[in-house]
C-alpha cells in the first residue's frame, strides 16, 4: 500500500462501541498507535444508533456484543436495516468466543469477528481485512503438509501462551536440551502466543499440530467439526480468584456480597473454568453474575488479557476483582494490588482446566511419536513436581524469553511449591470431570454445546504413559462453594482466633502455615496460652507460659483479660505492658513469662516482644540462626523490662518457638540439632519428625512448640 492510500486509509472514520471504560480506552489507545486520526466513542449500542444518526462518514464500526440498553448485536441489526448504514464495515469484537455466535455475527451481516482478549497485532489484522488491505481471512483450514524430518523423525509444532499452566511444556523442552529425554520418533518445536485466540486459530487452520489450551475452548472447537483429539490434561488446579485491595473489612457472607455487588469481574475467557468457578463462587454469595446485556445480573463478567488484569483493577474501584491462571495472580497479590480471596482448588480441588490438544491428521501420520511426546510430558510433569526450583527458572526462560511480561522465578517457585495451586505430576484426563463442565456451563450458563466427550478424548496414549511412569491419580472432589466461601470469610476476618491449646492444631494464618504442639505434664504447675490470629499484613503470635502458684482461677483471669485486649492492631510491648500492669492491679501471683511476634508477609518483616521468653528458632534458607531476646516475668513489679528484636523475613523462612526444656536441656541447641536433621523435607513432615522426636525425650516439663512457614 503506497504512502497516499496508507494516509488515507489511516483517516477512516471510526466509531468504538464498548461498555467496559478500561476496555475502551485499551482499544482507543490501540488504534491510536496504529495510527488512526478519527476515533468515536460509545458506551453502549443505543448511545452508537445515536451517533450514527447525526455523525457522516463513519467508515468502520468495531462494537461488543454484551452492552445494557442496546447490544451490538441489536446494532448490527439496525445498521443492516438502515439504508445509511447498510454496507458500513462492521467487526464484532466481544469475550463472545463461541463458533455458534461467531455464525451468528456474520450470517447478521457482521464483516469480521474478533474475541477478546485480543493483542494490538490481532486487531490491526482484523481492521486490515475489514477495510480490504490485507489478506482476507481464511474459513477454511490450510492444507496440511505433514512429513518427516532427514532424521525420520516427526516435527511436533505445538503452541502455548506464556502462564505457568504450560510449564511442562517448558520442562519437556529443557530436558530435552540437557539430554535427559531424547525422543527417538518427533522433534519438538514450541511456539509462544500471548493470547488465547491465536492458539485457537493456529489450531483450527491446521498452523500447529497441538496445543495447550483450555478444555472449553477445545470442546466449542470440537463441537463445530474441527478435527482434534485432547491427549492429556496440561495440569490440574493452577488459578487464583484475587479481589481489589479497596476494602479491608470483609468479614462476614453479606459483606462480600456487597463488596462484589454490581462491580465488574474480569475473566480471561468465557470458554474457561474460571468462568465456571467465578459464577459458582459469585451465586453462593447470593449475587447473579452475568455479562452487562443481562438485565437480571448484578456483577458482570468482563474478559480481559489476563497480564492487564492487575493494572486495571487497581486503577478502577468498580472492579471488584478478577480470576486467572498464575503467575499473574500471587504478582498482584506480592505487589500489592489485590488480596487472595480463593486458590481455584479450594473450590474445586484436583480440577482440570488447561488440557493438550492434537490435531486428527497428525496422530493417524505418526502414533508412535505421538505416543513417546506423551510419555516425556507425564515425564516432564513429575519433573516439575519434584524439582520446583529449578522448573521456576526454566519457566522465566520459556514463558517470558524477552522480560516483556516481567515474571520472576521466586514467584513462581512459590506458586510450584504451594500445595493448593498447580498439579503437573497427574496429568490423567478424567472424562468425568470434563463432563462436568461442560454440563455445568451449559445447562447453569447456558454456554458451549454438549459434545460426546468418549470421542473427544483419546485416552489411549495417556493410558500407556501414566502407567509406564506410575502416575498416582488424585481424584477430583466436586465443587462446593459452600465450603469455599467458609474458607474464604476464615482467611478474611481480621479477629482474634480462639486460644490454642490442644495437641497437634495445625491452622493456616494469613497463607502462612502454622502448627502447634503442646505436652502436659499433669505433675506441674505449668501451663500455656497461646493466641494466633490474622492481620492485614500477616499474622501475630502470642504465647504466654504461665505458672500458677495458688488461685487454679488466676489462668482464667489471664485469658479473660487477652480476649479483651488483643486486636490484629496489636503492638507487643503495649500489649505486655497492660497485662503486666493488670497482674499487678489484681495481685495475681502467676508467674507469667510471655512472647509476642508480628510477621508481616507484605513488608517481609518481622519483630519480637519477649519478657522473660522463650527462645525461638529463626531459620532462614533452612539454616537455624538462634534468636534469644530476654526479658523478665510479667507481674513482677512496676518498672516493665522487655526486650524487642526485628528482623527480615524471606519467603521459605521457617520460624520456631518452643518454651521449656528436655531433661534439663532448657536451651535451643537440643532441638536445633533436631530441626537441622529435618530441614530439608517439607515443613509439614519437619514438624511431625521433631515432634516425634520431642516425644521420645519423655519431656520432664510441660512443652509448648509452634512452628511456621512463611509463604
């Protein structure tokens, strides 16, 4: 296209129809940068009949679909009836992905459809057809030359977007490099895309031979005839429900009901189970979420490139949240944009979500290495599960080669290494739960067309491949919001928890894992009191070792009193210095000896009051480095002597305090050796082996020991 025409071209007269204010200024700002000079806007498709009514040469239309008042399909149609506006290009740019409504838009009169989420190329390309200056949009699939290699191996083309639910596409890729794995039957060559629709049209025209995509958009895919087999889940669990930081007091059903009530809700695509999960989660809470055509609906959905999700949320206090696959979730959440308000297995746990896909052709040409590409991504996955350090810095590497999109590998180790999030060691695809979606997001949404899922789903080279590696299945447990939304509302209330004080309590503070033990030795007069409870920016520790010389009620008054003072506002030496003083007031003769610790998992720090403490165990990268602030008793008299330490936190840290000792070994030494023996295994298994161990002491005292984990 010469200068003149390019100039020409680029004074089209266009006119933006979309509801959503964030979506509308990223399109504008698109077109901007691709140079168009004239830009209207509307937000919804009444306010678009408007101006087309008044407004003269408006050479291209580009609406959503979903919109309050009019739709863009109510526009479309009355721009094809209007003799002014019969012939005005018109693309459909909407989160409405599915086939049939692609059919729909064009057999309307629509001249193009893109889906969102969409990238500034994909958009251009679609004006560029529209406007007649670019290649025009094939229907059909391209002709597929399917050969083999010099080598007579099989060339495996497959595609992927850059979230760690495609990482052991990354790690088959490096142990291939290192010559762990060496396939004897295909060649492997990964492609990346940024977004989900390239990955569907890649597929779809034949431009790949598999792909990592989302089982939705694979069944919507299979349902209108594209010839695809799904081979093999890419992982299970793996997405993160985060909501806007703009509220801190959410504690109770009603609250977040409100919180999210008439606010948007981002999603990455409509064909997902975050949508699926999003619309359970949203109508346990009593609300009606829906896109912003539906009159009935008090939330809406808004599909959104998952990598702006976190951007736009918190620049908009009308977005209530959002639900993604990680990493974009925990690096909102570390950087302060968002809180955790559900892991997406906490509602449905060991789901399926993102699943391999192939292509028919491909598997009739070369079974064999189709099934060896299987068997090394069961390999590639347990490698993952087992060697999370180094499967996050592989995932930098594959997922974001050029820095553009800004991931870090202790993010994702931390994502790898939490227990709640992404599955990769079992990667067996149960047909059941796969039917349970789209079921769900048919007959409940009214989303996607059944499909015999015994003929979408080829499990015959996953039946060979998890055997041969011995794959243990975690079964699925159907979703229950209910239970979800009580995890939710525990994890948000900023309360104190009740006291702690029977054997073995392990609870989740804040996302920090905390266990605790006590022993009693019925024989002493010892006894302890310990409070653990959240914080906005973590969770603080309180841990009183009391011993009762005559009034049995004294520890009772204690607790009485801690239960009216302690807040998540807490400050430890204000918190010690009014119990020391109510001791003294009421004349109780316990000896009370105290610690009070704040971990702050947002500034990763963390300090300690002590009078007369315990020691505690501070281990950071799992080698103990001993902490020993003293104090003296609380009650003892007026003048208070307390000691207060900080120090730095670090994700991995795990934090020890114990009071009393083993056999007259009253110093940490004894039980640092223990710790140290155990230090490389997980925390969970770390604390029991130490605590058996303790046992085995036959303690001569009674004993208090908490252990934490920093997330």
């Amino acid at each position: 296209m010469d200068s003149q025409n390019e100039n020409n071209y680029l004074k089209t007269k266009l006119l933006i129809v979309e509801d959503a204010r964030a979506v509308r200024n990223l399109e504008v700002s698109m077109l901007k940068d691709m140079g168009f000079e004239i830009i209207l806007e509307a937000c919804d498709g009444q306010k678009a009949m408007d101006i087309l009514k008044i407004e003269k040469n408006i050479g291209l239309v580009i609406s959503d679909w979903n919109m309050p008042n009019k739709t863009g399909f109510d526009l479309l149609c009355w721009m094809r009836n209007d003799y002014a506006h019969k012939k005005t290009p018109f693309i459909m740019a909407t989160g409405q992905g599915e086939k049939k409504k692609v059919m729909k838009a064009k057999k309307a009169g629509a001249n193009n459809f893109v889906t969102k989420p969409f990238s500034p190329i994909e958009f251009k390309q679609v004006i560029d057809e529209t406007l007649g200056v670019g290649k025009q949009a094939l229907d059909q699939a391209s002709k597929r030359n399917l050969s083999k290699t010099k080598s007579g191996k099989t060339r495996l083309k497959i595609a992927h977007i850059p979230i760690t639910d495609h990482i052991v596409l990354g790690a088959l890729k490096y142990l291939i490099s290192i010559d762990e794995l060496t396939p004897q039957h295909f060649e492997l060559e990964t492609e990346r895309m940024l977004l989900w629709n390239p990955v569907q049209v890649a597929l779809e025209k034949g431009d790949v031979d598999g792909v990592f995509i989302l089982a939705p958009i694979a069944m919507d895919l299979f349902s209108f005839g594209i010839p695809i087999k799904l081979v093999l889940l890419a992982h299970k669990n793996g997405s993160i429900c985060v909501r806007n930081k703009s509220d801190q007091t959410l504690t109770h059903k009603n609250d977040l009901k409100s919180f999210f009530y008439k606010k948007t809700f981002y999603l990455p695509h409509l064909l997902s189970v975050h949508h699926m999960l999003s619309t359970m989660f949203l109508r346990e809470l009593g609300l009606n979420p829906g896109l912003s055509d539906n009159p009935k609906a008090n939330t809406y959905f808004e599909v959104i490139p998952p990598i702006k999700m976190p951007d736009f949320q918190s620049k908009d206090k009308d977005v209530g949240g959002f639900m993604v696959a990680e990493p974009v979730g925990t690096k909102a959440i570390v950087t302060g944009v968002g809180d955790l308000t559900y892991l997406s297995s906490e509602l449905w746990p060991n789901h399926p979500c993102c699943v391999i896909v192939l292509r028919d052709d491909v598997i009739e040409f070369d079974p064999d290495a189709i099934q060896e590409f299987v068997n090394m991504s069961v390999v590639a996955g347990q490698f993952v599960s087992q060697y999370p350090d180094i499967a996050s810095k592989v995932a930098v590497d594959f997922l974001d080669p050029d820095s553009n999109i800004g991931l870090k590998a202790p993010v994702i180790e931390k994502v790898l290494k939490n227990q709640g999030s992404i599955i990769t060691d079992d990667l067996y695809p149960n047909t059941n739960d796969l039917d349970r979606i789209q079921i769900y997001m048919r007959e409940k949404m009214g989303i996607g067309t059944l499909i015999d899922m015994e003929k979408f789903v080829d499990l015959q080279f996953a039946d060979i491949a998890c055997k041969k590696a011995g794959v243990i299945q975690r079964p699925s447990i159907y979703p229950d919001p209910a239970k979800a939304l009580s995890i939710v509302l525990d994890r948000m209330q900023h309360v104190p928890a009740k006291p702690v004080e029977q054997s073995d309590i392990k609870v989740s503070v804040k996302n920090i894992n905390l266990v605790h033990h006590t022993y009693p030795n019925n024989n002493k007069p010892y006894q302890f009191i310990a409070h653990i409870y959240d914080t906005p920016e973590g969770c603080n520790i309180v841990i009183l070792d009391i011993i009762v010389d005559r009034d049995k009620d004294e520890k009772q008054k204690i607790r009485s009193f801690l239960g009216d003072h302690i807040t998540y506002q807490n400050d430890g030496i204000d918190l010690f210095s009014q119990l020391n003083n109510f001791l003294l007031d009421q004349k109780l003769t316990s000896q009370v000896k105290g610690l009070f610790a704040r971990l702050n998992t947002k500034e990763m720090t963390g300090d300690i009051v002590s009078a007369a403490s315990p020691p505690m165990i501070l281990i950071r990268k799992y080698i103990p480095q001993p902490i020993k602030p003293r104090g003296r008793p609380l009650g003892a008299d007026g003048s208070l002597v307390l000691n207060h330490k900080t120090f730095r936190l670090e994700s991995g840290n795990r934090l020890f305090f114990h009071t009393h000792g083993i056999k007259k070994k009253r110093h940490f030494h004894w039980l640092d050796d223990i710790l140290l023996q155990n230090n490389k295994e997980s925390f969970e298994i770390m604390v029991k082996n130490a605590w058996q161990e303790v046992m085995q002491q036959q303690p001569d005292d009674d004993f208090l020991f908490v252990g934490a984990e920093i997330p």
